[in-house]
C-alpha cells in the first residue's frame, strides 16, 4: 500500500523469483510492457494466465496483455521512438502509482 512513482519502464523483461524446488519459483521470460513502481513490484501484460481479480502473483499487478499496453503508452516517462526502456526525468516523470486494499 503507498503512493509511488513509476521508476522504469520496459517494454518487455524476465522475471525470476522465489526458490527453487519449491511452489514459489518463477521463471517467465518476456513479460510485456512493464512498469515497476517499487523495487521489484510492478504493472504488467499478463501471458501465463486469466484469472485477473484473483491473487496469482507475487505482489505485481497482472494485467490482460491488450490492458498492459494501453497503459504502458498513457503512462511516462515516455518510452522513445525505437527505444525499449526508459528512466523519469524531470522532464519526463513517472506517472503516479497509487496501491490501495
């Protein structure tokens, strides 16, 4: 829960986490138009599964594909033409990230 900002865009990353050999290890290369908001918590497009409204992360907010790129070209800093990342600046801050319950 908190404000935030978005601290770096990508439009697309691998994502590793948990312990292997255990039910929390996660390994999903290329996951689509991400946008990490604090540390290694973040919006993005979703590939491995449909349940949205249901828990089925570890603290990220999954989103439908199609969503995730809406989202990822409304929000800045603004990804330049023929770049696929992209840092605020003071000229291109990060859009503000609310989470609530």
């Amino acid at each position: 829960k908190g404000e935030f900002r978005i601290w770096v865009k990508l439009k697309y990353t691998k994502m590793e986490g948990g312990i292997r050999g255990t039910r929390t290890y996660y390994y999903l290369p290329n996951v689509p138009y991400t946008q990490y908001f604090y540390k290694g918590y973040g919006l993005h497009g979703t590939y491995w599964h449909n349940n949205f409204g249901r828990t089925m992360s570890h603290g990220c907010v999954n989103l439908s594909i199609p969503d995730a790129e809406k989202l990822f070209y409304w929000t800045s800093p603004v990804v330049p033409p023929g770049k696929k990342i992209a840092y605020p600046s003071k000229e291109n801050p990060g859009t503000r990230v609310i989470i609530h319950d």
